[in-house]
C-alpha cells in the first residue's frame, strides 16, 4: 500500500482521568467521576465527532498495586463498551480480555454479543496478563511462564476464532412458511480437543456483522512479537523513538508476510501522550505542573513491579545506574518488552529517579509529548511516513482536557495533510481500520457435504 493511498489510525485510550499517574490531583480533573459511565459516554461521542477509529480499555482483573495512589477501581470493560455502544454510532469499541483468565466459550460470546449489538464494531485486545498478584485472584500461586501463556494463547484463539466462524454467514433463514428459523447444516460444532481445552461448540450466537471481532494484541516480547504476527491485525506498541518504532515496524511486517500474511492488514499503533499548548512553553509548564503532582512512592511501586528488584535505595535526585535494569535494554533480550523501553531511557538520557519517575508517569514506557498541536502533528506526521506507525494510541495525560485539546486542535492539521479521515467511510471497525471481513473457516462446508 502506498503512502499515498494509505490512512492514519487513531484510537482514543480511555484511562480514568488521563494517563498521567496524577491527573486525578489536577484541580480541574474529573477524579469524582471515574466510575461515572456517562463521563465515559462523552469522551467517546467526543472521539467519535473527530471521526477517531475506535475507543479502547485496558483491564487486569485484580487491583493495580499502591492503589491509594490513584483511582485502581474500574468498571469491566466489555459491560462499559456495552453501555456506549448504545450511545455511538460509529466509534469501535474495543476491549481488553486475558487468555489465562477466561474461558474461550464465555470470551468468544461476549465479544461476539458486543459486535452484534453494536452493528460490527468489537475488538479484543488479547493480552495473557503477567502478573502474580492476579494469579492468586484465580487459585494460581503464581503466573504461568511466558511460553506457557502464549501456548495458551495461541489454542485459546484458535478455539475462539473456530466459535466465532461456527454459524455460516447465511445459516439464518427465518423462513416463516416452512417453519425454520436457520439451517442446521449450516452450523458446526467446533469438536475441538487440544492441550488445554476441550470445546464441542457451537456458539450460542450467529457469525457477528464483522464475521469476527478485530484481533489486537499488546506485547513486543520475543513470544509477544511472534504471537502478534501470526494473530493480531493491530499491534499496540511502546516506543520512545522513532528508530525503535521503525525497528519493530519493520520486524512484524516481515514476521507477518514470512507466516503468508498481508502485512497492511497488521496495524502498528504505538501510543502517544501528548501535552498540548498554544506555545512549547505553554505544554511544557502543564507537563511539569502534573509531574510535580505525582507521588513517588507510587511510581517506585511500580517501577518494582515491572523490573522485579528494589529500587528503594536510590536517591531521587542522584542519577540512576546503567546496570539498574539489567540486560534488559539489549534488543537480543527482549522477553520483558515494557522493561527494555525502561532500561533503553536509562542507557539513553542516564536520568535521575525522580527524573525517571516523571518520564514513565505521563505514558508508561509509551513516547510523552509536549508542544503545540503543530509540533505534535509533525511528529504523527514523521513517524507516519516514516514507516514506524500505521497510527497511534492517542493517550491524552489529562481527561477530558487534554482529548479535548488533540481532537480540536490536532485532528484538523492530519487532515488538513490528507493523512486522516475527513469522515467515516464505513460503519464497522473493520472498515475504520481497512481491514477486510474474514471468511467463515467452514465457509461452503455445508455445499460440500450436500455434494458428496
């Protein structure tokens, strides 16, 4: 696909009050309403009258350590998007949902009933969730390893994938005259017996308006990248540069067309931060206004959990050592992809921990952002063409301010340069990402058996 013909993706990543750790102590934030599904609601008709591909929630089921930090509470995803769907037109919608904590039956309805009610407009984020303190929500000691979870995975979508596609898309007759209501040749039990499951099938639902929902996956590990490549058909993903960004670009696309994929039907959306002002000035004194909100004992919980060793002796102000994270900066050693975007700051900028601290406060690991909506729009613009993004996670640091802000002001530079949509061509988050609508796996099987 040219560049020419090609078309930015944006995804709104909705996060409580913003993504900055302490958004919710802005004076103007809306920490009061995080568990408000009408707050939610309006970001989301917000995005979608910026004519933005989807919305998107991440979930753990389990709360989020140091929780007396920031808002840790928050409503299941797939019931939150249920409730907006009724309130949206065109918007996706687009959940995340754990391999190892669910079942593939009860997944592969939910989502299924999400894109039905919605007219086709569903997407699961399928993540096999690292953490040890969720384990032992589910009757686990610990977290399965990383291989496990992605072997997991892999049968786990497979199941799904084959439930999604048991109804073919013409098994529905409602033919009043002879009494049926749909064609029993025309849906299959799955009969799946595998390692980890054992699935008869069918669904308890026909084939939703997209045929399946869009796969989207969240890891950059070495099991994340080769699950995605052989899966996903959008990739969220953590950069800082744009030679990271185009390093990994590049390594899944080629990943994607050596398993016999097109590798323009796998969109790479890295996230973005962005603090916005009418000045450079401007955004950069927003930014460190937040930053100085933020409460370092949180962020230092954190930085523990994801790294796996103490961190408490450093110094604030003393910069942090080189070795603190390992080898985990070396592209070779990649398994903990978050880790290495961390250990990759520390290699490039030697900052401080306090410094540190403020760095992954706005965005996590993902690229935080200040200056003025032209600023902002070069970088989308160069990363675009580049061949670093199909699009972007649009991860504003304060909500509904800072969307607010990248929607009117930003929005209208990308289209101006005829890189995003002037409005929807389509209804379905398929079509919002250019993506086509999969075939049934038993498409035609009911013909063929006819003709034996």
């Amino acid at each position: 696909m040219t560049t020419q013909s090609r078309k930015l993706s944006l995804n709104a990543f909705l996060h409580d009050t913003g993504h900055h750790e302490a958004s919710w102590r802005h004076p103007e934030s809306s920490a009061e309403r995080a568990l408000d599904i009408d707050f939610y609601t309006e970001l989301a008709q917000k995005a979608e009258a910026a004519k933005l591909d989807g919305i998107f929630f991440a979930d753990a089921p389990g709360l989020w350590s140091a929780t007396a930090y920031r808002p840790a509470s928050h409503i299941e995803p797939i019931t939150r998007l249920s409730a907006i769907a009724a309130k949206t037109s065109k918007i996706g919608l687009i959940a995340t949902a754990s391999t190892t904590f669910y079942e593939p039956y009860n997944l592969a309805r939910l989502f299924s009933s999400l894109d039905i009610l919605s007219g086709g407009r569903a997407g699961w984020n399928i993540v096999t969730t690292q953490s040890d303190a969720v384990a032992r929500n589910f009757s686990l000691k610990e977290i399965p390893s990383p291989e496990e979870r992605y072997a997991r995975a892999q049968e786990f979508v497979d199941v799904v994938t084959k439930l999604w596609d048991s109804w073919e898309d013409d098994a529905i007759l409602v033919d009043r005259e002879s009494g049926r209501y749909f064609d029993v040749d025309k849906v299959h039990n799955i009969n799946h017996i595998g390692r980890h499951y054992q699935v008869e099938g069918a669904l308890a639902a026909p084939r939703s308006p997209q045929g399946r929902p869009v796969y989207v996956q969240a890891g950059s590990s070495n099991e994340g990248r080769a699950f995605a490549a052989r899966n996903a058909e959008a990739i969220f993903t953590a950069h800082q540069t744009i030679g990271d960004a185009q390093a990994f670009y590049a390594d899944i696309k080629s990943r994607a067309v050596k398993l016999g994929r097109n590798p323009d039907h796998v969109k790479v959306l890295p996230g973005i931060s962005a603090f916005l002002g009418d000045t450079e000035k401007e955004a950069r004194e927003l930014e460190g206004y937040v930053n100085s909100l933020t409460v370092p004992e949180y962020g230092i919980a954190q930085l523990e959990q994801l790294s796996g060793r103490s961190i408490a002796h450093l110094k604030l102000d003393e910069a942090v050592p080189a070795d603190t994270f390992g080898l985990a900066g070396n592209v070779l050693d990649n398994n903990r992809s978050r880790l290495q975007v961390v250990a990759n700051i520390v290699e490039r900028e030697r900052p401080t921990l306090r410094q540190l601290l403020h760095r992954l406060a706005g965005g996590r690991g993902h690229n935080v952002v200040a200056g003025t909506p032209t600023q902002v729009a070069d970088i989308i613009t160069d990363w675009f063409t580049g061949n670093a993004a199909d699009g972007f996670n649009v991860m504003p640091p304060l909500y509904p301010q800072l969307l607010d802000a990248f929607t009117a002001k930003v929005v209208p530079l990308l289209q101006e340069r005829g890189i995003f949509r002037e409005d929807y061509v389509g209804s379905t988050l398929r079509e919002h990402y250019g993506l086509p609508r999969p075939e049934s796996l038993y498409a035609g099987s009911s013909r063929a058996s006819a003709g034996a």
